[in-house]
C-alpha cells in the first residue's frame, strides 16, 4: 500500500523556520516527481513547489519563490520543504503528493491529478 507521511509541522513565530519532511513507502518514488501544497481555511489547495526524480529541477510557485526550497533523498524516499521567513499568511495544512499527471500542466498553473497524497501536518505562524 502506497503511504506518504507527512511530518515537522508545528507552530512557530513570524520570520522564524521550519522543515517539513514526506516519507514515501509501499513503492519507490525515485523515479516520480514529487511535490507540496497547502490548504488554508476557507481556500482552495495551492502548488507550492515540485521537484523531478534526479532532484536536479525544482520549481516554485511565485509566493514561496526565495523562501522555501524542496529537495529529496531518494536513497531513503524522502522529500523536504525547508521553509524560511515565515509569516502570518503561511498557515496552512501542508500536503505532500507525488506521481502527477501532467508536471507541466501543474508548473503553467492548471491543477493536475496527484496520484499520491499525504494526511497533511498543520503549521501556524503566530504574528
């Protein structure tokens, strides 16, 4: 059974850090690329960064752009989101996915099918 475990998440004050940890199980995800969301009340889930297998391209949604930096150990099918400068707006439930159908589609803006999801781990950023 494919699982993906989300964990890190927390409260932490404004302009502070945290990194987020997805550990993939059940199947290898080395060869998928992987990515992260979020979800605020009363919002639709938004694309915040994906990354391919070999770790070698990323990308960002503008928002994030310069503060957060997703990156991955396929030895021990682990990706991450180091996130920096924090603010209020950052809270959120934040989701790992993995195997989307159309990376491009996702990265021009049109949400695309992730055929992996994991529970979510909930930050808050105290202002």
């Amino acid at each position: 059974q494919v699982q993906l475990v989300e964990s890190g998440g927390g409260l932490v004050p404004a302009g502070g850090s945290l990194r987020l940890s997805c550990a993939a199980s059940g199947r290898t995800f080395r060869s998928v690329p992987m990515g992260w969301f979020r979800q605020a009340p009363g919002k639709e889930r938004e694309f915040l960064a994906a990354i391919r297998w070999s770790g070698g391209n990323t990308y960002y949604a503008d928002s994030v752009k310069g503060r957060f930096t997703i990156s991955r150990d396929n030895a021990i099918n682990t990706v991450y989101l180091q996130m920096n400068s924090l603010n209020a707006g950052d809270t959120a439930v934040y989701y790992c996915a993995g195997d989307p159908l159309d990376l491009f589609a996702q990265l021009m803006g049109r949400m695309t099918r992730w055929n992996y999801w994991g529970q979510g781990t909930q930050v808050t950023v105290s202002s």
